[in-house]
C-alpha cells in the first residue's frame, strides 16, 4: 500500500511537472500591422499553435516599422526582451555584435525538427540563411523573401493615354517623360495626383530603396567593400541623389503631399500616385486589402529602371526568425519559428509573402502570385542592399542627408560629405574596440 501510495504520488508529481512545462508564454515580436494580410494570418498561425501545444500560450506584439528597432533596443536594454522576434538582415550583425542572438545549435536544430545544419539548409532555398550566418552557426530562419522592382499604376496609365506594355519605362529618361503625362493638375497648377512620390513617412530602408538600385546602376555602392568606408558622396552618389530629387524639380512630385502620405501602404494601392518602388508581395497583398478599388489588371511590375534602358538591378531583402539569447524557452521558440516558416504556399495564398523555402516556386501558392514568372527572372539581377554592424545608425545618416535635401533644399554634394563623415565615424568606432 506505500509502494503503490508512492507510486501514486510520483506520478501526480511527474503530471505536475509535465504540467507546469507545458504551461508556458511565449513572447514574439513582428513589424506587420496586425489588420493586414501579413498580421492576420500571423493571428491565425499563433491560435492554430497554441491549439497544437496545449498550455502554450503565443503573446503577440505588433510593433509599427517606423518604430520597431528602437523599441526593441529600448525593451532589450530595460532587460524584457521577446522570447522570438523578427530580424531584418539589415540589422543582424548589429544584433549578433551585441549578443543578443541565440545560434541555432544541436538543441535548436532538435527542436526545430532537423538532425543537422545540412538538413537546415537543404530545408531553404539555396543562399537565403547566408546572411544570418557568423563563422559556422546559422542564428535565423527567413520568413520573409523580398524581391523589389519597379511597379505602376496601369489605371493610371491608359487614362493618360498611354500602353502600359509598351509605354512602361525602361530608362530615367522615360519616367520622367511618362510622369509629365500621369501627373494631374488643378487650374492653379497645383498637383492633385503625383506620378511619383517619396517614403517620407517610413523608415531608412524605404529611403534606401529609392536610392541604393540607381548607385548599383552607376557602378557604386554606399559603402566599401570591407564596410569600413561610405561612398556616398563620390560622382555615383552625387548623382543618383540628382536623379531622386529630379521628380520634385520637374513638378511631377509634391514634397508637402509625399510628405504627410502613406507611401507604400495606403498612398499607392488607393491611387494617391502612379509608379513606386515595390516588392513582390505588393500587387497580391495590395489586391486582398483593396478589393473593392484595386482591379486585377490596375498595377503591373517592371524591371527597376535603369540609365541605359538594360535591366540591371535587383534589390532584395529578408526577415528572419531570431530568438533571444537569454530566453527561458529557445527550444519552444525555435519550435516555433520552424512552424512559422513551415507553410510557404499558404503564405503566398494569404499574403503574397515568399517564405522562402525549398521549393517554394513550385507550391500551388507561387501559381497564385501575379507575374510569378516576372519575380523570378529579376533573381538573376538580384543584389542585397547594403547592411553592416551599425546598420540602423548608418541608415538613420543617410535618411536625415536625403530628407534636407529633398525636403529643405540643401545641396547635395555638401551634404554627402557631412553624411560620409558622420558615417564613417560610425564605422570606425567599431575598429577602436
């Protein structure tokens, strides 16, 4: 009777145990707005978990782009960090120099279902861990693939009377030509309907997006091989901050309307103007999210416009899975991670996102993705925009350089080398360590 009292007792302990383990929150951070595309589905991935993992309880915080690394930065240093959060490859070495990133060793490897690195990387498609990778550990898993080009309003451009098969830019020359016709006026002269306009409203990335492919086009980049260096202010720099501040010159952009808009997110998709730099996830999201203004055959992508009318520039970017070095819960949150990345097609179905794992262009959602054909040759041109271990202050440089001189008028070349000093001050301070 004591042996089996005991017995009893040991097993309402290990029931305990197994019940307390299993009673657990789970802190994820994300950027997406929780009433788009993107942040829905998000919801339903954390319910439908939960319901898989009982006790397992999935906290969201959606955190707005324009504020989400430094409130991050703010909730690490306070000592409160999420459990999983959503890292841009842009600001993964600045994370990972700081200690902040958990690797994705044996355990998390185990937990995430793979016996080994190799089983992780046959698992992506080819290239997309690299940028979350230091010295032999992996610390992400991308969920998000991005691959950007130029996209127009094709409403737009029959109402002026052009193709937009034909009369789709190929070269600078030819957008600012179609602009003087897709601009709209009122009898005063003011503009009503820009045919460009500018992120004023959104992060550095953003501004990065409108500048970065046309120095890539000259030759350049923003910074130097090694990233020790800016190169912003030599003869490409110069000149691709001409060409972007072009549009507000020739009077086909307004710097006060750009500057109170939603570029990306409402601006576009809602007809405030006709051509914008946008990512393949755009045209499907954009059709979901405005079903009842935006036409099947309204927007169309094309290749990222180019001085000599060739396609050559690509930009891509991603945003991975992290989870935080000193979390309680790695193994729940690589679980976890694994189940976000695990459902590619849905993701296209429901978003338009590429998640990008192996064989994610053959999934039944890649056939729904418009263009999909299109998206995948960009590939071949496809360059990463720059990133390094200081990424977010070196960015913040440049968007305070672009806003004085598209928005006060300042000059270009002396506001570059203001930006290369700060920036390569930046730079150097890593060095001195």
């Amino acid at each position: 009777m004591k042996t089996l009292t005991l017995a009893l007792v040991a097993v309402g302990a290990i029931g305990l145990a197994v019940a307390t383990a299993q009673a657990q929150t789970l802190t994820w951070w994300h950027h997406m707005p929780l009433e788009g595309a993107q942040g829905k589905l998000f919801q339903k991935y954390a319910t439908e978990f939960e319901a898989a993992n009982p006790g397992v309880k999935i906290e969201i915080h959606s955190v707005p782009p324009t504020q989400y690394f430094t409130m991050l930065s703010a909730t690490l240093a306070a000592g409160d960090a999420p459990d999983i959060l959503g890292m841009s490859y842009r600001n993964f070495s600045e994370f990972h120099d700081n200690r902040i990133l958990s690797p994705i060793d044996a355990q998390a490897l185990r937990s995430m279902g793979f016996s080994t690195v190799n089983d992780l990387k046959a698992a992506y498609s080819p290239g997309v861990l690299d940028p979350y990778r230091v010295g032999d550990s992996f610390y992400a898993v991308p969920w998000q693939f991005n691959i950007y080009a130029y996209i127009i309003n094709a409403k737009h451009f029959r109402e002026a009377g052009l193709d937009p098969a034909k009369d789709a830019p190929k070269t600078w020359d030819e957008v600012f030509h179609v602009a003087l016709k897709l601009v709209q006026k009122d009898a005063s002269g003011r503009i009503t309907r820009q045919a460009l306009s500018f992120p004023f409203t959104h992060d550095a990335a953003w501004f990065l997006l409108e500048l970065e492919p046309v120095i890539h086009d000259l030759g350049s980049s923003i910074l130097n091989n090694d990233r020790t260096e800016a190169l912003i202010n030599n003869e490409a720099g110069v000149r691709a901050m001409k060409l972007v501040k072009k549009r507000f010159e020739l009077g086909v952009s307004d710097k006060n309307i750009a500057a109170g808009l939603d570029y990306f997110n409402q601006g576009f998709p809602t007809g405030k103007f006709s051509m914008i730099v946008g990512g393949n996830w755009g045209i499907p999201r954009w059709r979901k999210e405005y079903a009842a203004t935006v036409g099947k055959d309204d927007l169309l992508a094309i290749p990222y416009p180019t001085f000599s009318g060739k396609p050559a520039v690509a930009s891509t970017t991603s945003w991975a899975w992290v989870v935080y070095a000193r979390s309680t819960k790695k193994d729940l949150a690589w679980r976890f991670a694994n189940f976000l990345t695990s459902q590619p097609s849905r993701n296209l179905i429901e978003t338009g996102d590429i998640v990008p794992r192996a064989g994610w262009s053959q999934t039944e959602g890649a056939r729904t993705v418009p263009q999909a054909a299109f998206w995948e040759q960009q590939l071949q041109f496809a360059r990463p925009l720059a990133n390094s271990p200081r990424y977010s202050r070196v960015a913040d440089v440049l968007k305070k350089a672009m806003e004085e001189i598209l928005l006060l008028d300042r000059d270009i070349q002396k506001t570059l080398d203001r930006a290369k000093t700060n920036i390569d001050a930046i730079l150097q301070e890593g060095k001195k360590k």
